[in-house]
C-alpha cells in the first residue's frame, strides 16, 4: 500500500464520479478522499453522484465549506498526498493548497490553454471563429488556468454548434482523459513547460451580456446565441414594450447583403419562425419563450421592431413618462379647481 501513490479528488460533475470510479476499480492509485462541492452553508451543489459513488467505494468524504482552510492544508501535507485532482469543483485554489501536494494540483479546463482560459472559454472561441474546441490537463500555479500542460484534446467545430451539442462532444471519454492526465502526473509522462503566453482569457459573462445588439453581424449574433442556448439563453425587448423575450433557436437567412435600420420583422414563415434585419443581411428567429416555459415559433408581424438601439428606447420611455406626469398633473390640478368650486 505504501508504494500506491495518494490522491484527493475534488469536483461537482458526473465526470469526477465516474474518474472515481475507473480509479477504483484500475487500482493504480490509492484515492484518500472526495472533496464535494458545498457551500459556505455545507449544503451540496450538484455533487450527489459524486457521493454516492464514494459511499459505494467506502472512500472517505470530506464536506469542506472552505478548501483553502489551513486545517484542510495541514491534512494534505501531513497524509503526503502526491496529487490534488480538481474537476469543476468551483472555489478557486490558493497558492498554499496548490503547494500543499508533492506533485502538484492538477484541473480539468474546458478549453485549449493557453487560448482558451477562463469559464466563458467556449464562447469566446466560437465567437473567435474557432475551427476546433477541446479541454485541457494543467497543474496550477497561482495565475488563472496557467501552469503546465499535462494532456490535451481537441475536437473539430463548425463554430455554429448549440452548447449542448458541445458539452456532448466534450463529456464523451471525459473522465478517462481525466484519469490519463493524473497518470501522467504520477508518472511524469509530459513536457514540464510553463506556459508563458497570456492567450485568450474569456472572464465569465457580465450583467447585461445576454441581450441581443441587432447592430451586430448576422454570424456573430447567430453564434452567440447558439453557443450559449439551451443552458443560458439570449435576450430581446419589443420596441416601444419593453416586453422581453428569449431565443433559444435561430439561423442564417443567407439572404443578400444590405445595410438598413436593424432589429425589424422583414418577413415571416409559418413553419421557420420570422426573419429579423441585422447589421449585414438578416437572420431567422426560429424559437422563442416569453415565461421560459412555453417554447413556440414566433409570429410576429411584419414591420414589428426588436430594441435596437436603447438610447433612442430610454428617450421614448422618458417622453412616455413626461406625458403621464403631464396628464396627471392636469388631472390634480382639474380635482383643485373641482374642490375650490365646491367649496
């Protein structure tokens, strides 16, 4: 037993579950513990199979609210844990717990470092035009998905792919990558190079993000919605309305270039939904909700406008505004008159 290397799993998904379990039964490393993802009440997030798994396996759990907590830190050091395997497990790691292991902390990143870094790493490839998506094995340093690269995988893309259909190509063999890269950590099987390069770092997406610019290209709207729906959808407002609604389905019109006042209906289709001018030519709305629920293909007529351009949408609220307090203050002042009468 002592010559069995040790590690510690840390993690939230159906992948760091099933790692476990190829571990367990491959027997190449001796597993002291999961670490789940809780929160700072030590209620679980998304961590259930993960338990289950390590109850079956009668490996040792530990409901940490804090991970960076000297008191954790001086469990890895004393127990001489060779290896941290962190898969999605959400805090950020300090630079003691990364140095905590002999080897290292090693992470799953869904991204190709070192240009694809940070949470919003698929997204911002695929608005970058990417041909190919993948994740990446690193041992982390202290700077944000940097290190070294331990094993990669790379996936071929169109670029115009839902993020379902993504996250399908990416969970495919996952969790046996994930058990190759923390071999070649034991091992030493991989170039010790540092990355260097700051890349690409795609923070995660800011308030407001979501709302759709109709001044933008037909691609680049095509491909924002698509890579973030059906998980996180984009957003819209009927002119005039400020009524929202979400798109969760949309395409290419492949309709001429031509450049006029975007964010309008300028024609419809009872099986494909209603095509929406952009910048460039225009695109085909194909599904939509209002409540988020009840998913349907838009009818809108002709000639309705999409907010396009919120000045010009806050100007018209503020004069809307001003003619209500207008028609209220006359309405005051006729109830004074009224009442002076009166009396």
């Amino acid at each position: 037993m002592k010559n069995i290397p040790k590690v510690l799993l840390f993690g939230c998904c159906e992948g760091i579950a099933k790692s476990l379990d190829i571990l367990m039964r491959e027997k190449k490393v001796f597993v002291m513990g999961v670490i789940p993802t809780v929160d700072k009440y030590g209620k679980l997030f998304r961590s259930e199979q993960l338990i289950k798994k390590a109850h079956l396996s009668k490996v040792k759990i530990f409901y940490e609210k804090n991970v960076n907590d000297q008191k954790f830190i001086t469990y890895v050091k004393k127990n001489k844990i060779e290896l941290l395997c962190n898969w999605g497990h959400g805090q950020l790691f300090s630079k003691n717990l990364i140095g905590s292991a002999i080897i290292g902390s090693l992470n799953l990143h869904p991204g190709l470092l070192p240009y694809g870094r940070g949470s919003g790493a698929i997204q911002g490839e695929i608005w970058n035009n990417a041909q190919k998506i993948g994740q990446t094995c690193h041992l982390m340093d202290e700077n944000f998905d940097m290190g070294v690269v331990v094993h990669q995988r790379e996936f071929k893309i169109t670029g115009y792919e839902y993020l379902d259909e993504i996250e399908n190509k990416l969970k495919k063999d996952s969790a046996q990558f994930f058990v190759e890269a923390i071999y070649k950590c034991l091992d030493g099987n991989y170039k010790n190079e540092r990355l260097h390069k700051f890349g690409r770092y795609f923070p995660k997406i800011a308030r407001g993000d979501t709302i759709i610019d109709w001044n933008n290209d037909s691609d680049f709207i095509v491909r924002k919605v698509r890579s973030r729906s059906p998980y996180l959808l984009s957003r819209s407002f009927l002119a005039g309305e400020q009524k929202e609604f979400f798109i969760r389905k949309i395409s290419h019109s492949y309709i001429d270039n031509y450049l006029f006042v975007p964010g309008q209906v300028i024609d419809k289709n009872h099986g494909k939904g209603v095509l929406v001018k952009t910048k460039d030519n225009a695109v085909w709305l194909e599904e939509i909700t209002f409540d988020g629920k009840k998913f349907f293909v838009p009818k809108f007529k002709i000639g309705t406008c999409f907010v396009a351009n919120p000045l010009v949408e806050t100007v018209y609220l503020h004069e809307v505004f001003n003619d209500v307090l207008q028609r209220l203050n006359f309405l005051e002042s006729g109830l004074r008159s009224s009442k002076n009468t009166r009396q």
